[in-house]
C-alpha cells in the first residue's frame, strides 16, 4: 500500500507544479483585483505542499513485511466502476458540444449514480436534475459564465 500511496502522490505533485507553470503563464492581477492566473496559482501551490507533506509522511513510514500483494490499480468490480466513470467522462465530454451541457450532464449524472451502486430512481432523478439543470442555473444566472448550449441550443 506504501508504494502505491507514494505513486499516487508523486503523479499529484507532478500535476500540482504542472499546474502552478501553467498558471504563472496567466496574470495573477488585473486593474480589477485578482486576474485569471490568481486562483489556480494558489490551488497548486496548496496542492504542492500538501503533496510534499504527503510525500515526507509516508517516505518516513516503516516498511510493513507482512504486506502482501498489494494493487496500485482497482482490480474486480471495482475496475470495471473505474473504467465505467472513465468511459462516462469521456462521452459526456463529446456529447455536450452536440447536445449542450443540461442534457448531457443530465445523462452523464444519471448514468454516474447508477454505476456507483445507487438503485433507487428518486434519488437519482434528484442527483441527474439538480446536477444538470441546477448547475446550469447557477453559473449562467449567477456567475455569468458561459456553458455549452450545443447543436440544439437547449
């Protein structure tokens, strides 16, 4: 478990500064306050030390003999959810310049509840909608932030 503990966090380190050169690349202010670059600046400069702690912590732990065979990777059922998220991810992606973000998100969340184990309709009704159309809601009504309307304009 060590080791897998020590891949994920070295990947989320390498993600953070990757993040944090990418940012520097935006301005952190602007005439108005805070530019573009400030919040992911400070998102990947939290990520870095966080993952440098996590690094340290578990470099420090003692190594465990009676360990056995250990997965890096979801194995089982639990793969098979993996690679259902996976494949979900990369459909809505494609769906919601052709049908926009509301339906495709409606969708993408309905289909994403189910494959994590939810059975019953209400709640996933509940999850689709409010995640879908809520969401939209929100961030063009409140934040004024664009969102992908597609072919269909819905």
């Amino acid at each position: 478990m060590r080791q897998g503990r020590l891949i994920a966090t070295g990947a989320m380190l390498a993600f953070c500064l990757f993040a944090l050169w990418q940012s520097l690349l935006l301005s952190l202010t602007d005439r108005l306050g805070p530019g573009p670059g400030f919040f992911p600046f400070w998102l990947a400069l939290i990520g870095i030390v966080l993952a440098v702690a996590l690094l340290i912590t578990t470099a420090r732990e003692p190594r465990d003999p009676s360990e056995g065979e250990t997965h890096i990777l979801p194995h089982g059922p639990g793969a098979l959810r993996w690679l259902a998220i996976v494949a979900l991810l990369a459909a809505a992606t494609v769906a919601m310049a052709v049908v926009g973000f509301r339906i495709s998100m409606l969708v993408f969340n309905a289909a994403l509840v189910i494959a994590l184990g939810e059975r019953r309709w209400w709640a996933i009704a509940l999850f689709a909608v409010l995640g879908s159309f809520g969401v939209y809601y929100v961030f063009t009504t409140w934040l004024d932030v664009l969102l992908p309307t597609g072919w269909l304009e819905f």
